[in-house]
C-alpha cells in the first residue's frame, strides 16, 4: 500500500510562552501543500526501512516511520514490514515534512491492517511522536494551539491563488530556532487574523521565528523582500524555517530566484 504525506506550511506563528516541560505554547494556522513524499508498506520477514530520494539525516533507526511502528506495536499486534520512503519534500525547511511521513504511517498502518483507530486516536499517537504530527492525520487547514498539537479546522481554500515555495540552500533546526525567540502575548488572536482578506494578511500576520533567523541567515529574509518585490499578497518563511513562500494573484516565474535555490511552484 502506498500513500503520498505532504507538506504544510505556517501561516502566522505566535509563540506566546515558554512551559515548563521545555516546549512552547504557540498558536498557528496549518496550511497543507501538494508537495509530497511518497510511503510504501508491504509485509516483509522482518522490520525493515530503505529510502530513496532527499538523503534524510540520522540512522534508519531514528526515522519517524520506525518510531511510529515501535510507538503502535505498543498497543498492537503487528507484522513485521517494509516501509519504503521516497524523499520529495524538503529537510530541515519548516514544511513538516518528518512529521508527514509518521501521521500518514499510522494511517497507513491503520488501515491496512484494520487496527480499527478513530481520528482522535491516530491524533493522540501522532502527537507523541512530534509538535506537527496530529494535523497531517486530518491534514485539513487548521488553527493550532497549545504545542501545536490541538487543533481546529477551519474553513481556509487558497486554492485560487498561486503559491510559490523558495527553499534556499540552507537548513534551520527546529530546537535551535526556538531557542531564539522571546515568547510573548498577543493582542489580536490569529484565529480572528486569518478571516481578513489575504490583502490585508501582510499588515497584521507574522512569524515569530523570522526576526532571529534572518539576523542569522540573511539570505531567508532576501527571499522573502523579492516574493514581495515580484507582487505576492502576502509572504512569510514557514516554520522555523528555512523555506518561504509567496501566495500570489496570478501564475507567475521567478527565475532570479531560481539561481541560488529550489524552487516549487502552484503548490
Ligand atoms: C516549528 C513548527 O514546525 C511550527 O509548526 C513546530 O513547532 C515544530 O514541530 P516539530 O518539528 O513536530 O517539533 P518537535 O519534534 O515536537 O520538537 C522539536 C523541538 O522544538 C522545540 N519545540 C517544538 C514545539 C513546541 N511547541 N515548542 C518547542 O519548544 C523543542 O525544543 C523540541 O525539542
Ligand atoms: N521521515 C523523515 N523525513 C525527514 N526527516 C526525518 C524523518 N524522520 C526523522 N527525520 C529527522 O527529522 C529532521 C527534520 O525533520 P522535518 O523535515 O520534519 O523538519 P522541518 O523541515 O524543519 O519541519 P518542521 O520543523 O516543520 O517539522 C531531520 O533532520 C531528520 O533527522
């Protein structure tokens, strides 16, 4: 069986206070993209995961899919597998992408396996594996709070305009980035924010990360000048980043910015 996990990207990043278990309280909207990887389970002899594709960091061992095998063999009764991923989206580029590839796993695993799991319940093991992980398992536009696991969908379709995608050659670690942020309240909350028109997204939305990132990898916040220079309506590096994107009115190139970055366009 083969499932396609996609990427999400940020829109607004409030990160409001720091808790006392060392993760931060935070508010975001989710937005998914049509950028994916692609995840294939077959019954195999013993556990085993390859990968082709992104190189992706770290052991085999420590790859989000196996640590969502272990975390439901837990409670369940599972046959041993071969999970086959092919790395399409982005590393280290705020799009969530390590976060995909587990949630789509579990729903994967659920339902070939008919292990029988509500949405609640694949939410609550996908949040023990990551911040990010609960929204890909409705993978609906949401409002996220609390670490970034409780989540509201809401009603949110870009789909008329043209997203465009910058990821420069540079990675940002998530842990690192909210190192450099001093949370702090806010007066407007973002779930009244995101129901103003795009147009006026660009005035009142931002991202917390962003200040202290591109003091440290000024190329992120070039990229994000020249997508307003271009025209977008509203844009913003995603995440802790590195990769930004632009929504725009009409379809367009960007071949400067080709140059020196990987470019995703209509996404
Ligand atoms: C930056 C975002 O992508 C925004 O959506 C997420 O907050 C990151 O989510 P994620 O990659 O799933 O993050 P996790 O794997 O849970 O945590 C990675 C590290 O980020 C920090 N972290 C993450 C989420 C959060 N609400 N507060 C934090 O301080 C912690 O230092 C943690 O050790
Ligand atoms: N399936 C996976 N795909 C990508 N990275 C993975 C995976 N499993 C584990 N990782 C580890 O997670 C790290 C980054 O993951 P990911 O791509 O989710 O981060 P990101 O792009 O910064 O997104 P975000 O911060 O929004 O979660 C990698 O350095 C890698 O070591």
């Amino acid at each position: 069986m083969i499932l396609f996990p996609n990427a999400k990207i940020n829109i607004g990043l409030n990160i409001l206070s720091r808790r006392t278990d060392g993760y931060h309280n935070l508010e975001t909207i989710f937005y998914p993209l049509v950028i994916r990887d692609a995840l294939e389970v077959v019954e195999a002899d013993q556990l085993e995961f390859t990968s082709s594709g992104l190189a992706i960091p770290g052991n085999a061992t420590d790859n989000l899919c196996i640590k969502a095998y272990n975390l439901l063999a837990l409670d369940h009764k599972l046959p041993p597998v071969h999970i086959h991923l092919h790395k399409h989206i982005p590393i280290g580029a705020g799009l969530g992408g390590g976060s995909a590839d587990a949630s789509f796993f579990i729903r994967l695993m659920n339902e070939k396996f008919g292990l029988g799991m509500d949405v609640i319940q694949m939410e609550a093991y996908a949040s023990q594996l990551g911040s990010d992980c609960a929204f890909f398992i409705k993978n609906k536009p949401a409002l996220a709070v609390g670490k970034g696991d409780q989540l509201q969908t809401i009603d949110l379709d870009l789909g008329k305009y043209f997203i465009v995608l910058v990821m420069p050659a540079v990675q940002v670690s998530t842990s690192e980035a909210y190192r450099g942020v001093s949370p702090a309240a806010v007066s407007s909350p973002l779930s009244d924010l995101i129901r103003l028109p795009v147009e006026e997204w660009r005035s009142v939305i931002k991202n917390d990360f962003e200040p202290s990132v591109f003091s440290q990898y000024p190329i992120i916040g070039e990229i994000k000048s020249k997508l307003y220079n271009a025209g977008a309506l509203f844009s913003s590096m995603s995440g802790s980043g590195s990769s930004v994107f632009g929504i725009f009115k009409e379809e367009l190139k960007l071949p400067d910015l080709e140059q020196n970055n990987k470019i995703f366009y209509g996404v």
